[in-house]
C-alpha cells in the first residue's frame, strides 16, 4: 500500500530474502512525470529503506584484521522506478 508523508509517501508492503519474510516501510519520492521513449509518458519514483541482514537469516561474520566485519548489520535497499502512465 501507499500512505501521504508529507510531500512525500511511505510504501508499505512484505519484503522476502533467503525465504524470510517481514514487513518493510520504504520512504517513496516522487520525482515527476517525463515524454517517455516514445511509448508515453513515464512517472519517475525513488523509494528507499534499510533492513538489518540478521532478521533475515544472514548472520555470516567475516572480521577484518583491524576489528569490524566485512559486512555490516545495516543493508541500505534503493529502488529507482518508472512507471508507465495510460492515457
């Protein structure tokens, strides 16, 4: 689903990785309308979220020798969209 934020939107659906499933919150943007490739207009929208690997299952711990790990807990996920208008 989507819900207003302001002037932006959240878009709130169920995310699966590895065979795991959770319900996510992406912060959606809209970034406008353009022409299109010729097929017609086209809406634009940036969402983004970020996730913690472990609730998904993925608890792999590859330390550096200076101290951390090679993969964080916190994974960033962006989706560029566009979207195809009718008209």
């Amino acid at each position: 689903g989507v819900r207003p934020d302001g002037d932006d939107y959240i878009l709130v659906g169920d995310f699966t990785l590895k065979g795991v499933t959770r319900p996510v919150e992406l912060k959606l943007e809209f970034n406008g309308v353009n022409p299109g490739m010729g097929a017609g207009p086209v809406a634009g929208f940036e969402a983004t979220t970020v996730i913690n690997r472990k609730d998904f299952g993925i608890d792999i711990e590859m330390p550096l020798e200076g101290g951390g790990v090679v993969v964080g807990d916190k994974i960033t996920i962006t989706l560029e969209i566009e979207a195809g208008l009718l008209v």
